[in-house]
C-alpha cells in the first residue's frame, strides 16, 4: 500500500518540490500548509505513516506541533520527520526530544530525498516517550 504522508509545510516552492517528489514515488500525500490545517488533520479518522514537519510555521513552532501529535494517541505509530533550514548544534536533540525520530536539512537534496525518506520509513519510529 501506498505511505500515507502528511506534509506540513507553509512554503508553497517547498511544497510543490515534495509532492512532485513523493506523487512520483508512489506516496499519498496530504498537505497541511498552517497550524490550524494540521489541527484539522489530528482531528480527524486518518493516521499517517509519515509526517513531514516544516519546523519553520507562521502561528505555531514545529517542536509545539509535533507534541501535539504525539499527544494524540491516534498518531503514536507515525513516523515524524522533522524539515529544518536551520540545522544547528542541538537540533537533533531537541526534535528528537519532541517526539520526531529524525530530519532533513532544507533545502531538499532532490537526488537522496525519497530514498533517504523511505529508509527513516523502514526503520520505523525511534522516538519513544520516556526517551
Ligand atoms: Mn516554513
């Protein structure tokens, strides 16, 4: 079956890059480009497999929605990849912390993305809370 995949990203550029990417590899993408649409996705009967998280949102902090997600307990099994342009010393920690179990560093390497993306899939979550 097809991954099921939530792409929360504000960047319309960004955007397009990852559904070309993702539509061409056989994922089914839904996109959630604010706060409020991802709430209206976490409210709802669907559980991604993978979430795409811009860590970059107007009116929320990527770190705040991602605990959001994992505060449902619809959404423990998604595997959360945190899109950072920002990647500094800590980051990783601090995703991880939050509830993502790993990143990518915009902007997006479109020659290792899908690969890279189904790779962080297979291996499943690695976030455990208590972690
Ligand atoms: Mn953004």
């Amino acid at each position: 079956m097809a991954p099921r995949v939530w792409v929360v990203e504000d960047d319309v550029h960004n955007f397009e890059l990852v559904d070309f990417l993702l539509s061409e590899a056989g994922f089914e993408i839904v996109q959630a480009a604010t706060a409020f649409e991802l709430r209206a996705l976490l409210a709802g009967p669907t559980a991604p497999d993978l979430v795409l998280m811009d860590m970059q949102l107007p009116g929320a902090t990527g770190l705040d929605l991602v605990a959001e997600l994992r505060a449902d307990q619809q959404h423990q099994g998604a595997v959360v990849v945190a899109l950072t342009a920002q990647a500094m010393r800590g980051d990783r920690e601090r995703f991880l912390a939050a509830g993502c179990d790993d990143y990518i560093s915009k902007p997006i390497d479109t020659a290792t993305f899908v690969e890279t993306l189904r790779t962080i899939l297979a291996r499943g979550r690695t976030h455990r809370d208590g972690d």
